[in-house]
C-alpha cells in the first residue's frame, strides 16, 4: 500500500506544533525555575526560610502551592503531548490528528484557567501579603503579565490547530491512502501461449483398435 503524503497544510502545523510545544516547555521551566527550586526545597525541608515563606503564601492564598504546583505540570505534560502530536502530524499517522484535537481543548482549558488563576487567586490585594523572609519569583504581589501573554498565545495557536484539523485537505489526507496500483496485463506472445496450452491428451485405447 502506498505512504500517505501530508499535504502542506499538515507539514506546517506540524512543524508549529513542535515549536509551540517545545518553546512553551522551556518558558515554563525558565520563567518558574525559582519557584520549582523552591517547591522541591519546601518539600524535602532543606531550607527553613523556603518552608516559611510557602506556609505564609500558602496561608495569605489558600491553596497557593497545590494550584501553582499544577499551574507548571499540566502545562508541562500537555506542551509535551503537543510536540510528540506535531511529530506524528508530519507524517500522517492516524492518531496525530485527534490527539491535536483533545490536546488543543485541554490547553485551551489549563491556560484559560491559570490566567484567570493569577489574576484573581494568585495575586492578592495590594498591602494584603504578609512579609516574606525570602524572595519568591515571581512576585507574588502584582500581576505578571508574561505568564498572561504567553498564555494567550498558546490559546490562540490551540484555537488555529483545532480548526486546521477539520479543513478539506486535513480530512482528505486522513479519508485513506490510495490502494496498489493495478498492474498492466501484457499480452502473451505465441510462445507463451505454447507453454500455458495444456498437452493434448492420448487417444483412447479404444481408437487405436478401430484404427
């Protein structure tokens, strides 16, 4: 059977998925490596001043190192997903466009919550957060417009993959491959056709008597 051939449209957002993914795991691991550095000190209790900072972010927003904990993995593990979707996409396999599908709604769900997460939990009102022994980043005290932006612009190339996914030419390139070529028929020569004609049979016994 012959390999389906992606058409351009899969190639490009192929390769946008790969770039979407992978890019969007290094910011998150980047932009919250204090942060990450300093859940994982809290958790292995390494550093007092660590633990009481937690505790009082924690207290000032109730839940803060769970929603924040999640606010890194989900994020983490979908852009993975994406990016192993984008690698599939090129090459039309068959579960490459689905899996674009449903991780495109997800991420459009995990980012949409944790903008509304650091808007509305994360960053309480001014004056409200108590002094903290040691500095976490981000500030905590004011709204971070990077996580935002990059966010949104996650949401909105989730939104142009979920749509790209159901146009004419994706569905064509996921309707089947073609089927084998048929094969000409040469005609035989008259050789050939010596050979396939089956040997003429003895005469009966019986004729050869009369004869």
């Amino acid at each position: 059977m012959a390999r389906r051939r992606a058409p351009m449209t899969l190639v490009v957002m192929g390769i946008l998925s790969i770039l979407v993914g992978l890019g969007y795991m290094v910011f998150l691991t980047l932009y919250y490596r204090e942060i990450i550095g300093d859940l994982v000190s809290g958790a292995v209790g390494s550093n007092q001043d660590v633990m009481a900072t937690l505790f009082l972010l924690n207290r000032a927003l109730p839940g803060f190192i769970y929603v924040v904990t999640l606010m890194i993995l989900l994020p983490v593990v979908l852009a993975i997903i994406l990016l192993w979707s984008g690698m599939a996409l090129l090459t039309v396999t068959p579960w490459a466009r689905w899996a674009s599908v449903f991780t495109s709604i997800f991420m459009i769900v995990v980012e949409a919550a944790a903008i509304v997460l650091i808007v509305y939990s994360l960053t309480p009102p001014p004056g409200t957060l108590p002094i903290l022994p040691y500095s976490v980043n981000p500030p905590w005290d004011k709204v971070p417009l990077v996580p935002i932006i990059a966010a949104g612009s996650v949401i909105l190339y989730c939104l142009l993959l979920m749509g790209t996914m159901f146009l004419p030419s994706v569905s064509a390139a996921y309707a089947g491959a073609p089927g084998p070529r048929p094969q000409r028929v040469e005609p035989l020569d008259e050789e050939e056709v010596e050979e396939v004609r089956p040997a003429r049979r003895p005469p009966r016994r019986s004729q050869v008597d009369d004869e």
